[in-house]
C-alpha cells in the first residue's frame, strides 16, 4: 500500500474507534435517561428501597427494549465501527440484561408487597396482566435467542423475532398506564421518544429500505463452480447504481430471486469473495451448508438479487497494520481471507504471509489455482500450507494445532496479525492456542460464520 493509503487507513482505523468509545458512551447515557429525568423531574419517590429498586429496574429495562430494534437495524453508523458480529452480539447481551431488569420488577414488588398475588393472582387488573403477557413473550424470546441453534432453524427464528415489537407495545401500554414514574409530562415525552425510535428503526429496516433495495436489484453476471460444492456468484449493480463500495474481507446480505417460490426473498449473510480493486461486480463464492446454499449451483446468469452491504470489520485496511499476517481458513472460511489476499496482491502490499488452510479433502480446496499464483507472485511475500484430513494426501495431514502452526511460522507469534475463520470447532481450539503462542488481542480477528 503507498504511504498515502496506509495513512487513510490508519486515519480510519482511529476515526473508528473514537466514534465506537462516542457511541458506548451514548448507548449507556440513554438507558439511563429514564432515571435520570424521573430523578430531577418527579418529586415524590417509592415509599420503600424494594420498591425503588424493582421501579428503577422496569424503567432501564423499557429504556433496553426501546433501544434493541436500533441496534439490529443495521444501522452503517455503529455497524461500521463495531463490526455487525459486535453490534450483533451486544444486542443478544442487552436482550438478556433486558430480561432480568424486567423478570426482577414484579418479582421485587411481591417482596415489597409481601404476597406473591402479583404474580399468581389471575385477578388482577387488565393492565397487569398486558405486562405480564409482554414479560412471558420476552422470557420466550429470550430464551429460543440463546438456545436458537439447538431449538429452531434460523429462518423461522428470524420469522419470530420479528414479532418483537409487540413486547415492547405490551410494556409501553403497561408502565404508560400503571408506572408509578411515568405520570408527567417529561416523562411521558421520553416514553414517547423512546418508543417512536424503536418503530421508525423497525419500520425502517423492515419495511422502507427493503422495499427500496427491492426497486433497484442487482443482476447475477455469472456463476462459476469452484469445487463439488462451491460456486461463485459474481454481481453486477443495475444500470445506474455505484459499483459497491468495501473493505476486503467484508460481507454482504444477500436475497436472491430466481423465480422459485420457495428460497425467493430468504436474505443470507455471505463474505464478498472478491477484492474492491476488481471492478465494477463483486462476488461471492457459497458453498453448500444447508437448504438454500444446496441450491447455489441452480443460480443462472441474469437472476436478480438483492444486495445490501457491506457489513464486518475482517480486513486488514481497517485493522491494526502489521508486516507479518497468519491466516488460518477452515473450509468456506477461506473467502474473506482470499478477499484480503486478493487486495494485498492488487495493491503490491509489501509483507509476509503465510495462509494455513484446511479442508477434508483435495477436492474441497477453494481457489487452489489462484492461491498458487498468489504465492508465485512478488508482493505479498505468500506461502500457502494444505492441511487435509485425509491421509492421502503428500502435504500435511490432521488439524491445525500448535505445533503445525509452529512449523509454519515459528513459535513465537508476538509480532503476527493473525486473521482466522472457520469452522466453530477449530476456531473455539485455536484462539486459546493463539493467545498462548504470544498473539494478543489487538492483533488477533476472527470471523464468524454462525450467529
Ligand atoms: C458473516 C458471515 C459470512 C458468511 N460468509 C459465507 C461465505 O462466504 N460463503 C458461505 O458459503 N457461507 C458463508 N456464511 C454462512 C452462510 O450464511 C450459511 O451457510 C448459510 O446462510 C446457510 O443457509 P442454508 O439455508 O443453506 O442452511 P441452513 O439449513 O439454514 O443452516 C445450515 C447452517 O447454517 C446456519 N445458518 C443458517 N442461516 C444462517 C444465516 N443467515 N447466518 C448465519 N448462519 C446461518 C445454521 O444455523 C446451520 O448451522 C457466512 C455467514 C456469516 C455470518
């Protein structure tokens, strides 16, 4: 990269985490809104600590909920300097707080009332129990959210997580009529302002701009099989639409519509494969996972499909600079790590790497042609090491692991900016062995493919 490109990039790098230290300070500030203006606002308190407390909890907890649709709304300004697995994450979190500020509030007032009628008395009023249907509903959400994986496929979790503004409708009726806080005009109008942000970052990311990427789809320009059960789309924006504009290593959401009923509008995260040195399309290349990614290969030329993008933080240009990467790919994680190795190429980038990539079997390795000619090339200085776990095979067989890394790149990491992404198995093995070998955590990326 030329001296004028590695000072954006590291202008971006400290833009970004200035404006990711700005928004955590926001985030809290907001939750805490609810106390902070009942407290300088609303002269009478709760007649005990107890009482206090469970009050303080529901009006936090409101202030949570209001605030989850803005943080899954996708929204660039915080995705771009969080990552959207960040973003993503820290949703889930609050999600949970959310849960036990909420769970805690009636429970707290039956202590305080001393009688647990509040929270088995089927005679109670119709408000109550308006607060009692939203609690049950966020207890069930909550709970098929950390255990999705095992309970129910992804496409009908995100079916039912749509639902979730009724919860937050259920608890704004329920403390708008019954909070003890929320009785004036100050805070009313934050009630108010708090609930109109949530519906218009819902509305916004559900309904307007899906309709307005709908209006303007992209085309698929060709697909190419890679391997038994890779392909690559390749993309091409509609005439009079920007080329797209992205870091190497980052991903889009992408809903294809092929004229089958069926996988037509169903949205998947995919890395963009390809580098933003390449030209006006980008690709991505899928392999086969499940339902919709098993008919990857039936995609034609001039399908339609819809893009929005891009979203991570998997690359090197917005990460920390470094002179010296380990990669490690595991299967289809190969693709944002190809990404930056593509950029690297492109721009003559003056550094050492060294790719780890493991695959079942020979027939299974992505991009093998381009690796090798990626490696035969002058800058990056690249190396490519095969793993396969089958035993024919003349390279290096069995699992990435300590000492195969160390075969490769030495013991000592301390000066590596190590990239991973693959498989949960080995990425759950390999960060403890990472961090054990002398990479720290500014200097080590990771890139999910599961949620
Ligand atoms: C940031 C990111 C980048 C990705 N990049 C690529 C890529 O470049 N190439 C590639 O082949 N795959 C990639 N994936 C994985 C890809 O999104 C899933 O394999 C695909 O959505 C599975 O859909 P399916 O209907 O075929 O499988 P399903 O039958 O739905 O499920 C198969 C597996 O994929 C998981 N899954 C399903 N839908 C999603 C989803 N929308 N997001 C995450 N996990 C899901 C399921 O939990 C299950 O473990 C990426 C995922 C993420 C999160």
């Amino acid at each position: 990269m030329g001296e004028k490109g590695s000072q954006a990039a590291g202008d971006r790098r400290r833009d970004s985490s200035s404006a990711a230290v700005g928004f955590v300070v926001l985030y809290a500030l907001i939750i805490m809104l609810p106390l902070i203006v009942s407290a300088l606002t609303v002269e009478r308190i709760a007649d005990s600590f107890i009482k206090e407390l469970s009050l303080s909890f529901a009006l936090v907890g409101f202030a949570i909920l209001a605030m989850q649709p803005v943080m899954a709304a996708r929204l660039k300004a915080i995705t771009h300097h969080y990552g959207f697995d960040m973003v993503m994450r820290f949703h889930k979190a609050m999600a949970v707080v959310a849960v036990m500020l909420v769970v805690a509030h009636p429970i707290l007032l039956a202590i305080d009332a001393g009688s647990p009628r509040l929270l088995i008395s089927l005679e109670v009023s119709g408000i109550v129990w308006f607060g009692r249907i939203g609690l049950l509903l966020l207890l069930i959400m909550g709970v098929m959210g950390i255990w999705q994986r095992r309970l129910i496929d992804f496409q009908r979790w995100r079916l039912g997580h749509n639902s979730a503004p009724i919860i937050l409708v259920l608890v704004f009726v329920h403390s708008w009529i019954l909070g003890y806080y929320v009785q004036d005009t100050p805070m009313q109008t934050l009630w108010v302002v708090l609930l109109g942000a949530a519906v218009v970052a819902y509305v916004m990311h559900k309904v307007v701009w899906p309709l307005r990427r709908k209006a303007n789809l992209w085309n698929v320009r060709s697909v190419k099989q890679e391997t038994h059960n890779a392909w690559t789309l390749e993309i091409e924006p509609p005439e009079g639409t920007e080329p797209l504009e992205y870091e190497p290593g980052q991903f889009q959401f992408l809903t294809l519509y092929r004229g089958d009923d069926r996988y037509d509008g169903e949205e998947h995260h995919f890395t963009i494969s390809s580098s933003p040195t390449s030209g006006p399309t980008h690709t991505s290349t899928i392999k086969v996972a499940g339902d919709f990614t098993s008919t990857i290969g039936e995609t034609k030329d001039g399908d339609k499909a819809m893009v929005q993008a891009p979203f991570g933080r998997f690359s090197y240009t917005l990460n920390e600079p470094g002179d010296r990467f380990l990669m490690i790919a595991g299967g289809i994680g190969i693709t944002p790590l190809m990404s930056n190795l593509r950029h690297m190429r492109d721009v003559g980038l003056d550094v050492d790497v060294t790719l780890l990539y493991a695959n079942d079997t020979e027939a299974d390795i992505v991009f093998r042609e381009e690796l090798d000619e990626i490696a035969a090339g002058e800058k990056p200085r690249f190396r490519v090491v095969h793993v396969l776990s089958e035993e024919d095979w003349d390279g290096r067989t069995g699992r990435v692991d300590r000492d195969l890394i160390a075969d490769a790149v030495g013991d000592d990491l301390s000066r590596h900016m190590v990239y991973l992404c693959g498989p949960e198995d080995m990425m759950n093995e390999l960060m403890p062995v990472l961090e054990d070998m002398g990479v720290t955590p500014d200097r080590l990326y990771n890139e999910r493919f599961w949620l």
